[in-house]
C-alpha cells in the first residue's frame, strides 16, 4: 500500500539470468524485455525519471503473469511480483482502469448484489451461451457469438442456481471438538459449488464442525494484481477484522483456493508493506490461514481414513498452483491425500504455470493466456491421466479451456471433490 522502493529492488539484481529460464512470459515471447530482470531494469529507469510510464510500459508491465516462478529462483530472493504489482498500481493512477475492471471489482465488494446477479445470470445464461451438462465433472458453456472480451472457443464455467453459501446454515454442527471456518473463494460460491459441497462431506467424516463464515469479503486478489489498491484496503481491513474475531472460536480457517489462500496469507502482508499495525495483524491472522489439503493432510487422520477406502479406478495427475507451490510451499499435502486412492502419474515439468495470469491476461492479453494455456494442456494431455486436479479454480477455467482447444480427453477436478468421492 503506498509508496514501494522500486530502486532498491531494481539495484539488487545481479543480472545472473536464472530468473529468464523459468519465466512465464519469456516462455512465449523471447525478449528480454518482459523478463523479470527486464522489468527490473525498466522499473529502475522509471524510478530515476529516465523513462515515462507511458502506454507502452504499461503493455510491457501488464504482460507479467505473475507466477513467482522468478521470486522461487532468485538467489537474492527478490519480490518482482510485488515490484510489478505496485508498478500496476501506478499504472492505474496515471492510465486509469476499464471500466469493465471497475464494474467487477465492485461486484465482487457487494456480495448481495453480487448474489442477485448470480441469479440472473443462472437464469439468461443459455441466452447467451451454450451449456455442455456434464453431471460428473460439472456443467461448462460456450458463447454464442463473439464480442472482443469472449471469444467463442472459450470453454467457461456455468453459473449455479444457488451460492454455496446461500444454500447451508452459517454453522453446521458435526458434534465434533474442533470447528473451522470456510473461506470459499467468489468462484467456489457461484460457479464451482461442489468444492464447498466436498469440503462440508470431508468435515462431517471427520467429526470436524464447519462455520461458513457468511460475512466475509472478497479476498481483493483479482484487484490486486490490476493495481486497484483502494479496492485491495477495502477488503483486507474487512477480513482482516473478521477473521481475528472469528479466530477467537475457530481452530483455523481453511480455503480450498490457491489464490484467495495465497492473497490472504501472505499478500495482505506484502501489502502492507508501509503500515505496520495492518501488517503484524495480518501477519498474525495468516498463521491460522490454511490451504484446505494442507489442513486435513497436516492436522487431521483424513489419510488414515482414505488408506482404508477402496481404490478409484482412475488415473490422475496434479497441477501446482502458482500461489499454492511456489508462494505457499504447498505440494506434497495434495499428493498424500490423493495417491491414497487414485493411479497417480506426475507431469514431467511440475513448475509450469497454467497461464490464467488475472484480469487483464484473461480479456485484454487473452492471446498470451491462451498460448501459455496450450502448453501447459499439452504437458497434461501426454500423461495419458483421465483427470487433471488443482486446488485452485483460476487454474480450472484456465486448465479447462485450454484441454478443451487441443481436444484432450483430460477432465478437470478439485483435488477435495475427488477426495469426497473416495468417501
């Protein structure tokens, strides 16, 4: 929030070129320019006044898919995410943001709102689109027609009749010791509901009661990473509040989403950089903040349980979230609970990013988006697995899509849906 040391970061780095053979965007477009020691040095260049943030920086600064692959390699551990996040900050200032951006970013701080254009869009939404039913991997549609922002190939998630939240009791009861909060992610609430519907049949197995926490707010991760940072305030000085009260009964509040995870664990705290009363308090908060595998692989006898279970007669490989691997140090938990169960086959390049990059990479750099998408479904698709599973569903309408355009036959599922199933 605020002012960020651009030169500090820009000096730092030594040119030692690891950061350019993991990169996501040099991947596709081999100048060095969008690398992460090319934006550093524009950064830096910038910063002294020796070059304008004008519209082609902003091009450049917003082609970063922002997938820490840069952050994990550097061995001087420097934050270019956090360096390109507050540059887009500064781009918003002086560029302004679309108005498209704008008018969802503020749906998604008014959730009520939000909730009756859920319900209008379950109802137009065979208007516009056509709807693929698909009872055991869930319902995905296609647009009738293309404008600039929705291209008709593109594979989309279906609205639900009804948000998870809306559909349960804010505390269900399991006559367990334990209770935890749910945070489940705008997706997970009004497209992808059968993860919050998983999550509620893993607690009730293991006796685990499960508060729904309805008052929670937008993480802001999809404002974040577009440099709205009034929006990112707004949200974080909600939550950050609610869940310390809530904290106060909870013996941890899980999240079955990488990004929201990541946001609220460790990019509330980034984000406060300059104000250090909103940081230690989201410092303290984040240590309660947990991915949904992690919790129930880590604090739980969730894996004895499924070691005991039937095998699934299903092959299956994994996809590390960007914000779940790299930020969260979250990969081995997945793998535990799964392999219990499921034939699993791992991709031969594990670090890969899906591509789904935000926002502006999923509407004004779709074609980016999409080429990285490709490659990451074709790396999939030569594991021969007849499903591909993430904690994440940024990755899932990305991963989806993309197996779609190169016509795998791979399906995609949360790695809690498939654990549900086993039980």
């Amino acid at each position: 929030m605020g002012s960020f040391d651009f030169e500090e970061i820009s000096t730092k780095c030594v040119k030692c070129g690891k950061c350019i053979q993991v990169c996501t965007i040099y991947g596709i477009n081999k100048d060095e320019v969008t690398s992460p020691r090319g934006y550093l040095d524009l950064l830096g260049a910038c910063n002294n006044g020796s070059l304008k943030l004008d519209k082609n920086l902003k091009n450049i600064f917003e082609s970063c898919f922002l997938c820490t692959n840069c952050v994990d390699v550097c061995p001087g551990s420097l934050r270019t995410d956090s360096a390109i996040e507050n540059i887009r900050y500064e781009i918003a200032k002086t560029h302004g943001v679309a108005l498209y951006k704008k008018a969802a970013f503020w749906l998604l701080g008014h959730r009520k709102i939000l909730d009756i254009c859920a319900r209008l869009g379950y109802v137009f939404q065979s208007c516009a689109f056509k709807i693929h039913k698909d009872s055991e991997f869930g319902n995905t549609m296609k647009a009738r027609f293309s404008i600039p922002m929705l291209k008709k190939e593109r594979t989309l998630p279906t609205a639900s009749k009804k948000s998870f939240m809306n559909s349960h009791e804010e505390f269900i009861n399991n006559g367990g010791e334990k209770t935890i909060g749910l945070f489940i992610g705008c997706m997970g609430n009004y497209a992808y509901t059968n993860i919050g519907e998983s999550v509620l049949k893993i607690a009730k197995e293991l006796k685990i009661n499960v508060h729904l926490m309805k008052k929670q707010a937008c993480c802001g991760a999809a404002a974040y990473f577009t440099g709205c940072f009034k929006e990112v305030e707004k949200a974080a000085k909600f939550n950050i509040p609610y869940f310390e009260k809530m904290l106060e009964s909870l013996d941890a509040i899980i999240i079955p989403e990488a990004t929201c995870s990541a946001m609220i664990k460790i990019d509330y705290i980034h984000f406060f950089h300059d104000d250090k009363n909103w940081q230690e308090r989201a410092k303290k908060v984040s240590q309660k903040i947990f991915l949904a595998t992690e919790y129930f692989d880590k604090f739980t006898n969730l894996g004895e349980i499924l070691s005991k279970k039937a095998k699934m007669n299903k092959t299956l490989t994994y996809h590390d979230p960007c914000h779940a691997r790299k930020m969260q140090g979250v990969f081995k938990e997945p793998r535990n609970l799964l392999s219990k169960n499921y034939d699993f086959i791992e991709i031969d390049d594990q670090s890969s990013c899906c591509g789904f990059g935000g926002v502006t990479m999923q509407t004004a750099k779709y074609h980016l988006s999409r080429e990285v998408g490709i490659k990451r479904a074709e790396q999939i698709n030569k594991t021969n697995a007849s499903i591909v599973s993430a904690e994440c569903s940024a990755c899932r309408m990305q991963l989806s899509n993309a197996l779609n355009l190169i016509d795998s036959k791979t399906k995609f599922k949360n790695p809690i849906e498939l654990i549900a199933e086993v039980l």
